[in-house]
C-alpha cells in the first residue's frame, strides 16, 4: 500500500501541469506535396508487357516518411509494404491474355509536424498506374 502511495505522488509530481499556459507546437504550413525519385522501374511509362512471371524491384526516395505502400492488381490488393524499397511480382500464370493493371498508393506523413501528422491523421497519397499487358501464345 505504501508502494502504491509512493508511486502515485512521483506520478503526479513529474507531471507539469499549468492551466494558464497553452501548449502551441511549432506547426509547418507551408509544405509541399512529396516529390519522388523511383528506381527499378519508369513511372513514365504507362505500359508493362509481361510474357513471364516479372519480379519487380522498386525504390520510392521521398522527402517525406513514407507510412504504407498498397500494391493493387485489377481492384484486388496483391501486398502491402512499409518500406520505400524492395520487390513485387506479377504473377504471369494468374493472369489471362489481355490487359490488367497495377495500380500502387503510396501514403506519406505530411511533414507538417503537427500532432496529427505524428499520429498519422494527415499525410498526402500518390497513386502511380501501369497497364499490364499479358501475351500468350
């Protein structure tokens, strides 16, 4: 009993707390979209011929934290990763002749270093997409 007075007075006593005071975080406002630099594949390329499974490796570098990547192939999420690198593959034996594609969302922090942007309330999404086309024969 007298441990748990003990810690209930050091709880209290480390805490600041002044009622006339307002905490104010220092808040960007001005924060641009992210911009991002990928390697492994060309997002300006709308188009993948694919004749084969093809193991895509892929490197995201933003100025902002990314949070998630969602890989989506025809409206069905296929991965989902929380790195701005490594590999996906498209699976050739899956897929009928024609055209698919592959969409991926990238969620990042807003890099406004407010609260909710620390807790993940507010970010930017960026949405890249490829038209996949499959051959056979």
């Amino acid at each position: 009993m007298l441990l748990l007075f003990f810690l209930t007075m050091l709880l209290f006593a480390s805490c600041e707390y002044e009622p006339d005071r307002i905490f104010e975080r220092d808040v960007n406002e001005n924060v641009l979209p992210p911009e991002f630099q990928v390697t492994g594949f060309d997002p300006t390329q709308d188009t993948i011929h694919l004749y084969s499974d093809q193991l895509i490796s892929y490197s995201f570098n933003c100025d902002k934290k990314i949070k998630e990547m969602v890989f989506i192939m025809n409206h069905q999420i296929q991965c989902v990763r929380y790195s701005n690198s490594g590999t996906f593959l498209i699976p050739y034996s899956y897929l009928r002749k024609g055209y698919h594609w592959l969409k991926i969302e990238i969620y990042t922090h807003s890099g406004t270093n407010s609260i909710v942007d620390e807790l993940g309330g507010e970010g930017y999404l960026t949405t890249f997409l490829w038209i996949i086309v499959v051959h056979r024969d």
